[in-house]
C-alpha cells in the first residue's frame, strides 16, 4: 500500500512541475512558439499603420496643391468677367462709375491717374519747369532745401501733389484738427502746452503728415516730409523770424 501511496505522488509531482506549453503541439509533433508569434503579430500591425499614415498625408499635399490651382484659375475667371463688364459699358456709364469709385477711394484713384494718361486721351508731358524750381522737384512746389535728405519731392503731377490735395488741407493744416491733436499728444505724454502757437501747430502737422501718409511710426521712427508738403506747412505757419530746426532722426516728437 505504502508503495502505491508512492507512485501517485510522484505522479502528481510530475504534472504540476511539466509547463503549460508543454502540451501544445504543432502538427508534426514539435512544439508551438506562442511568443515569437505575438511579437510577428504586432510588428506586422505596426508596420502597416505607419504606412497608411505616411501615405495619408502624402495624399492630402496634392489636395492642397489642386486647391491653390483652382484658386488661381477662378481668380482669373472673376477677372475677365470684370473686364468683359468694363468692355460693355458705354462711356456715359464708366464716367458714373468712375466718380463713386473716387468719392469712396479718392487715393487708389489719385494714384490710377498719375500713372495713366489725363486730358484728351494723350500721354501727359512734364510742364515746364518754374525758375525757382529744384532740378529733383517733379510736383512743382518744391522749393531747395539746406541737406540732400531733405530733398524729397511726393513725386506726383502738379495737379495731384500731396501739397495741394483737399485732403491735406483738412486733415493736415486744418486748426481744430490740429488742436484736437496737439491736446491728445499732451495729455498722453503728461507734457505742458506750447505756449508758441505757429511752432506747435506747425509740429503737429508735421506729425500729421506723417500719420496720414505712414501711418502710426512709433517713438524715435521718424521720414522725411516732401519739400512741398514743408512749405506749404511752413507757410501757413510760419516762424517769426524764417529759422527752422529742419529734419532731424531718430528723436521723439
């Protein structure tokens, strides 16, 4: 009995301590390795998923490429349909036209005209120089000035030139423009009022100028204003005794 007792322990030692793989077997009797086939399972996934990726967004840059392509061409489509609209219009109607394009962009138009004919259909010839005019003045209003910096015309026709524009008048010579602007530069710098009145109103167009042509600068970016602009500046406020500073760089004010 004592030797049966034995042989069933050994029995049992036998199969707890055989592993749980040890069972599995292929068909031709050898064992399987479960291991090595996850391991090859997810490489393969891995693999592919990379793929798709890459050729996902491979995909979407000749998307984006046939897009800026039909832009283009729609671009040119609105074109000749505006230009086929311009071409049918009789003369009376482009003049209509004309005038609503200038009362609501009058600049865009100003510079349409300095670089296309005026008058009768005929090229516009340069008008003959005045005797006091600087051989660098195209605009004719120019006059000479002490430093070749300061030689700057606006480089527009006589009739177009910034100097003589309303819109000069009204937003750079005009006294209440000019005063709203000099007691908004004063309250924001915290600074006394010049008691000088033709030095701070010419300073402040100056400055105005500037805003109107440049747009805000910043502190210590300063341009040079046209000869023509200058003087015509200089002689709606001018100083007592002719003596101006001029141009100077890089100082606030």
């Amino acid at each position: 009995m004592t030797s049966t007792m034995d042989a069933e322990f050994s029995d049992a030692s036998s199969n707890r301590s055989r592993s749980p793989t040890s069972d599995l077997s292929s068909d031709n009797g050898q064992p399987m390795e479960l291991k090595r086939k996850r391991g090859r399972g997810r490489g393969s996934g891995r693999g592919r998923g990379r793929g798709q990726a890459r050729g996902s967004k491979r995909g979407r840059g000749r998307g984006q490429g046939n897009r800026g392509q039909l832009q283009e061409v729609n671009k040119e489509n609105r074109i000749a349909q505006l230009e086929n609209r311009v071409d049918s219009m009789s003369v009376d109607d482009m003049r209509i036209l004309l005038k609503r394009i200038s009362k609501a962009q009058p600049s865009f138009v100003l510079n349409i005209l300095d670089n296309s004919n005026v008058g009768n259909g005929q090229p516009a010839g340069p008008e003959p120089p005045k005797p006091d005019q600087p051989s660098w003045c195209s605009c004719s209003n120019c006059r000479e000035m002490p430093t070749q910096q300061e030689r700057l015309c606006c480089k527009r026709q006589p009739m177009n030139c910034h100097s003589r524009l309303p819109d000069f008048q009204q937003c750079v010579l005009d006294e209440l423009v000019l005063e709203l602007a000099i007691r908004y530069r004063n309250d924001f710098l915290a600074q006394p009022e010049d008691e000088n009145y033709n030095r701070c109103h010419r300073h402040a167009a100056y400055r105005q100028y500037i805003l109107w042509i440049h747009g805000y600068l910043g502190a210590g970016n300063r341009r040079v204003i046209p000869s023509c602009c200058v003087w015509r500046i200089r002689d709606k406020y001018p100083d007592a005794t002719g003596q101006y500073v001029g141009f100077v760089g890089g100082r606030l004010g």
